[in-house]
C-alpha cells in the first residue's frame, strides 16, 4: 500500500494537517491501493515560495543543461514502465496495454522537451535604419502552477511541466485526487533525474484549498488547466482578475461523420474504439456518430455487431479492451446519464447498465450504445465522460455538419469518406481543434500541437513547438551604437 506524500522544495512532507484520504481500485473497490496526504494552504503557499525562490537559477542555466535534466528524467520513467502503468490501472482502471502506451509518451515527451532545449528562442528582423540589431527572444513567466486531470496521470502532466521547465520556469503540480498515487509515483521518478530543489514541486489536496491556493496567488505568474468547464471558469477569473497567463483545456462532445461513400468496415471499428477506450473517459472521445441515411442500417448493424464482441474484464489483464470508469461517482453519473438519455426517447440498442458476477465489486459499465437520438437532446448536448455512443441520422452531409457543429463544445472530429470533395468540404465547415480523415477523433502525435476551439478551449495550444507560445513571454529588442 501506498503511501503518498507532499513534494515541496526538494522534500517529501506527510502534511501538517495528518488528513489522508484513501484511493480504492476501480475494478475491485475492495483494494485500496495507498492513501494520499491532504496538503494544506499554508503547505500550497510553502510550494509556489519554494518555485519562485528557485525560479531565478533554473532560468539562468543554458536551455542545454535544463535540457540534460529531462533526458535524465526520460531515461528513469522509461526504466520504470512497467511499475508505473500497474499503478495507472489499479489506481483508475485503464487497460493495461493503453497505460504502458500512456507511459511510452511520457518519456517521448520528456525527451521531446529536452531536445527543445537546443532550439531557436526568437527571430531577427531589418530595421529600418539599416544599422541596429533587431531582434525577438523568449523568457520564461517565472512560476507555472499546473493543474492536470486524472484520465491521463502520466501523459497530460508530462506535456504540461516538461515544456514549463525547459523554457526555464519553476512548476507547482496539483494532480486531480483520482491520480494522487500515480503522481505521487511519477514524482518520485523525475526527482531521480536531479532537478534543483523548489524547481518541480507536487502538492495534493483539495481542489478548493491547494487549486485556490494556486490560482490566486500573487507568485504564480501562469496557470495551465486540464478539467471541466466549470472549474475552468474560476481558473480564467482568478487569473484574469491578478493579470495572470492562463490555458485552459477542457470539455468535448466530439461527432465523427460516417459519409454514404465510407469504409464501413473501417468507420465501425474505429468508431467504437473511439468511443469505448479507455471507458470513454477520454475528452478526445467520440460519443456522436453521424451516418448518412442510405448506410445507417448497415453502419449500425456492424457496429453492434462489433460491440457484442467487448468483454468487460480486470484492467491489468493483458487484452482488456473496456476497463471500469474510475470511480463511483463517474459511475453513478454516467448511469444518471443513459437513463436520462431513454426517458428523452432514444432508443438503447446494447449495455447500459453496470454488470452482475464477479465485476459487480467493481465500478464497470457495459459498453452502450443508442440510436434514434435527437441532436439536441441532453444525450448528444452533453459531456458524459463514460462508454456511451449516440448515432445521429443525417440526410447528407451539409446536414451532418450541421449537427456535428450544433455543440458548445470543438475540441476533435472525423469523418470517414473516401470523396476528395467531401474531406474538403468537412475540413472547411468543422469547428474543431483536431480533425481526422479516416481516423478516430481520439489521440494526438506528442510532436503535435493540441486543443480545441469554442468552449474546449481557452484558444491556446499544447504539446509541441506551439507549446512555448504559453510558457514564455516574447520580447522585442533592438540594439543600435553609435557608429554612423
């Protein structure tokens, strides 16, 4: 059993307030696998002090010795595969093959990073007199407090704090309480790598005490968030009114379009990976499907047919496809979620509900899929974060675009079609921040740049080159002499 601690200032701390709180295995809700330390706000305010107060030397080191530091730290998470995606299943239920992929791109990640340590920080420009030096160059803002989500513990951390330090910042993490143990375990793998102390510090806790702490406070100079709208409103007000950097990532009710012309065979297999990897827990998910009506019948029956196959099992066998959602709250919400779905008259075609046996210990939800569902229903208008597909008819495909922008939300789509005109007409018209040709809308090279648009997003993107446009501030220069 885990016992997880406070990393502030290069120490590990059990917490001046001595309360914990227990983390149970989604599968079994009879294990607990560790207990997390419930940081104060005196113990926040200790952290963001101790980044901003190592913040000044970690700056001043060469983009080439920060970026020795993170090697360092790809060369021990890699070492630690294994471990650390064991822990991602007990601790909220991801299969165990997608949890050492989730671990993979950590370490691609970090290495990703530490390369950018070499790269170019700015630009030169003519000036106009034809004698001075103009130029652009890119500080970092100081102290970044990170706030990341659980569905990814390993990943959305890493693409997050990796790019914060490279560009010389100081970081304070605060990890979503479902992955207190997976962060607790991954800080103790970078502090491995030898990064100065105060540099990367980790404080777990309550969202309204060490979250608070960290967007309000003075010393933070950006904050970047991964969670739900509603706590992304108060990130944005918090920084806004202190003047402070903010990026924000959030919800997703993301439509892939099957096209009359589509592999079908194709579009219902990765459709229903998109849906019902990882549990839906996923914001890139698919949990709208939009078919042209002169295949819907034979979309529908494949899927079905596709989904019949699923098997729900234990995380950390080796071909579990659809593990349990994290906790019993998500549960309980997204069951909340399909209910609601048949009293507005959608028809439930397959699951929906939790399963009997020996899985019953656990927080699983069959795979589930409805047809018959009105685009304007609470079914396809909201996030539900779980195994849940709704098929949408649409009459072509200006009416499948339609619906498929008909959301508040734009973070990814897909379309499968093999027509030229139609992939064009469907990357013109689509209000989203990451499109797929033939592909699922879940997942993202590490390289690549990622966010949404509308209210997915605060606008600003992550992973990447485009990653440095957040964790620096651009300066523009200009040197003349006195030489005529």
């Amino acid at each position: 059993m885990f016992h997880a601690k406070l990393y502030i200032n290069g120490e590990w701390l059990d917490g001046a307030s001595g309360e914990k709180q227990n983390r149970s295995n989604p599968a079994n809700l009879y294990e607990t696998i560790g207990e997390y330390t419930l940081a104060t706000k005196e113990e926040a305010e200790l952290a963001i002090t101790a980044a901003k107060a190592a913040s000044k030397a970690w700056r001043s080191l060469s983009g080439t010795s920060r970026g020795e530091v993170l090697f360092r730290a790809a060369q021990q998470l890699e070492n630690e595969i294994a471990d650390i995606a064991n822990i991602v299943c007990r601790e909220m239920g991801k299969p165990v093959g997608e949890a050492i992929a989730e671990v993979k791109r950590g370490v691609a990640l970090l290495r990703y990073y530490a390369g950018e340590g070499m790269r170019a920080l700015g630009e030169t420009y003519p000036a106009s007199d034809g004698k001075s030096l103009l130029y652009t160059n890119r500080v970092p803002l100081g102290v970044i407090g990170a706030i990341t989500p659980w569905n990814f513990p390993v990943a959305i951390p890493i693409w997050k704090i990796a790019p914060a330090l490279i560009y010389g910042n100081a970081v304070v993490w605060k990890p979503a309480d479902p992955a207190s143990i997976t962060a607790f375990r991954l800080m103790q793998v970078l502090e491995k790598a030898g990064f100065p102390k105060g540099v990367i510090n980790m404080v777990t806790g309550k969202g309204s005490i060490v979250g608070q702490t960290i967007i309000s406070h003075p010393l933070v100079d950006g904050i970047t968030f991964t969670g739900s709208n509603e706590v992304g409103k108060l990130v944005a007000r918090a920084a806004v009114e202190r003047g402070a950097k903010y990026q924000l990532e959030m919800g997703g009710k993301n439509p892939t379009i099957v096209a009359a012309d589509a592999d079908l065979e194709k579009a219902s297999a990765l459709t229903l990976s998109a849906a019902m990897r990882s549990a839906g827990q996923k914001c890139t998910a698919t949990s709208r499907v939009i078919v042209e009506q002169s295949v819907l019948e034979s979309f529908t029956a494949l899927l079905l047919q596709k989904a019949k196959e699923i098997r729900l099992s234990d995380p950390l066998e080796p071909d579990c496809y659809l593990g349990p959602v994290v906790n019993e709250n998500q549960q309980r919400s997204i069951l909340a979620a399909i209910e609601q779905g048949v009293r507005d008259g959608a028809r439930l075609l397959i699951g929906g509900k939790a399963p009997e046996g020996s899985l019953s210990n656990g927080c699983f939800i069959e795979p589930t899929i409805f047809d018959r569902v009105h685009p304007r229903s609470e079914l396809a208008q909201h996030e539900i974060f779980g195994p849940v597909l709704s098929i949408i008819p649409a009459d072509d495909l200006e009416q499948a675009l339609e619906i498929a922008n008909d959301v508040e939300f734009g973070l990814s789509a897909s379309i499968f079609t093999k027509d030229i005109d139609r992939m064009f007409t469907f990357l013109n018209r689509i209000e989203a921040g990451l499109i797929k040709i033939n592909g699922e809308t879940a997942g993202v090279e590490p390289h690549a740049p990622f966010g949404g648009m509308k209210r997915s997003s605060s606008h600003s993107r992550e992973q990447g080159r485009a990653a440095i446009e957040f964790f620096t501030a651009l300066q523009t220069i200009s040197i003349s002499t006195s030489r005529q």
